[in-house]
C-alpha cells in the first residue's frame, strides 16, 4: 500500500478498517486473476491533496478511480480533497467504498464495464449504503439530490461517460446521482414483482455484472437477469412517479426530480445484499 503521510492517522485507519470490512462483506472474485489488466499485488496510492501527487510511479494522477498502466497494470488511486477534512465530510470514507466495489465488479465482469449508469450508480449505490451501514448516515437521508430530470427523458445518455459522448458524470450526472437513481429505480421495479428488497439489490449489484461476460451486448444480459428489456425499463422511468422537486439550491441549477419512492430501507446492509439468495 502507497498511502502517503499527508494523510491523517484516523484516515489511514479507517481506510484499513473499511477494505477489511467489504473484504469479508463482498470478496472479490477469483476470476479477477484472469482479468489481463490485473497484476498482483494490487496497488492503492492514496494522498491529501493539500500536497502534489506524491507518486512517481503515477506521474499525473489526480481524483478517484481505478486506473491502468503499463507497469503496475490496474491500481486504485485516492487523492482525498483536503476540503473534507475540514469539512469532515463522510466521503473521505465513502469514497474507499466506491472504488472497492469497481473492483469487485472488475473480478465478476472480467472488465465488461458496461453500461456507465450501472457501473457508476452500483458503485454509487455501495458507497451510500456502505456509510448508512457504518455511519448512520448517507446521501439517502438528503433525498440523492440532485438527480437530474434528463434521466427520465433520455436515460440512452447515462450508457456513457461524458468523456465518451454521454452524461455520467457531467452537470447533469453530479456525485452520479442520477446514474444511483437508475439503478435505484431498476431495483424498485424488481421489488414491484414481490421480491425481497435484499435480492433486489443483489440482482442488480452482483448478477448482472456477473452475467456480462456471457453477452457480447449488455441488453442481452439485462433482458437474461431482469426478464424485462432496456426500452421497457427506459419507458417506465418516463412513466414513472418521479415529480419535479421544485427545490433551487445556490450550487444547483436545472430541474431535479424527487426520487424519495426509491430509497431504500434504512435498515438494509450490505451484508443482506451479498448474502441474499
Ligand atoms: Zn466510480
């Protein structure tokens, strides 16, 4: 592990504490070792960003992600803002959950990261539930906002990123919000076929992403694990009940929507997740 002194002892700690927590909650799977990209020992550089990259062997790496090179393959980067230590702001931590969980979805997809929304929004949703579980709390309780209105109109543009000619991640994507909702709002239709909430999730956090590599297009997947096709989804998310929020908040312009119907319990633990059947 590369985690630099920048970092705060209690940081360092509770970045121990959280892998070990998913670790044991949701272990990646063997078949990441026939992932090319994937080297061993998988390397983690973390940093404050009150100092400049301290890396050398990451020249230039800045953010959050898993990223790939040449020489170490792929590799988790943390570059935890400073803001968030003075702000004490729970996604210094929620972050670690975050890009844990590409991982897991790298080792059961074999890299098939497709579509963004449900890559990104899975991670998201982790992330969330992970700080509900741990630190009674999480973006849940401010209502996910802001999703963005777009998503019901055009949910084809969370397929990809911005950098790729799509929405994930953009003004109308912020902390992938709108992505989580989708996501979100694919598990509530589950659970509208009377299935339990814990298996709902699982379905979409664990089986489709393992279903992947057995279709070459992803539609084929969704249709195989949901029993439902995207443009169906895609049509009840325009159909469904998800009012403009009619809040303006300084930092946010545009029309979010009020996705309170699709939270969900604030009881559920990831633990249930991974274990559901
Ligand atoms: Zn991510």
């Amino acid at each position: 592990m590369n985690i630099d002194s920048s970092l705060p002892a209690a940081w360092v700690a509770e970045f121990e504490t959280t892998m070990n927590n998913l670790g044991a909650v949701l272990p990646v799977s063997e078949r990441i070792h026939s992932v090319p990209d994937i080297k061993m020992p998988f390397h983690v550089f973390a940093w404050n960003s009150a100092i400049p990259n301290p890396f050398p062997q990451i020249r230039g790496a800045s953010g959050a992600s898993i990223s790939g090179n040449d020489l170490l393959g792929k590799h988790m980067i943390l570059e935890i803002p400073e803001r968030e230590f003075i702000d004490n702001s729970l996604h210094r931590y929620a972050v670690i959950a975050h890009e844990y969980f590409h991982i897991y979805q790298i080792g059961l997809s074999e890299e098939i990261m497709k579509p963004t929304w449900m890559i990104e929004g899975g991670a998201t949703i982790v992330e969330e539930i992970y700080t509900q579980q741990y630190y009674g709390q999480s973006e849940f309780d401010r209502g996910l906002f802001p999703v963005s209105a777009t998503v019901l109109n055009n949910p084809q543009a969370f397929e990809r990123f911005e950098r790729d000619g799509g929405l994930v991640g953009s003004p109308a994507d912020i902390n992938y919000n709108s992505s989580a909702f989708m996501v979100l709002a694919l598990i509530d239709m589950l659970e509208g076929r009377a299935i339990p909430e814990a298996c709902a999730f699982k379905l979409v956090l664990k089986d489709f992403v393992a279903e992947r590599p057995d279709h070459v297009d992803w539609r084929d997947a969704f249709q195989s694990v949901f029993a439902m096709s995207v443009e169906d989804f895609y049509s009840a998310l325009r159909d469904g009940p998800y009012p403009s929020t009619g809040a303006t908040d300084d930092w946010y312009q545009g029309a979010a929507i009020d996705v309170g119907a699709v939270l969900p319990s604030k009881s559920l633990t990831l633990n249930e997740i991974f274990a559901a059947t």
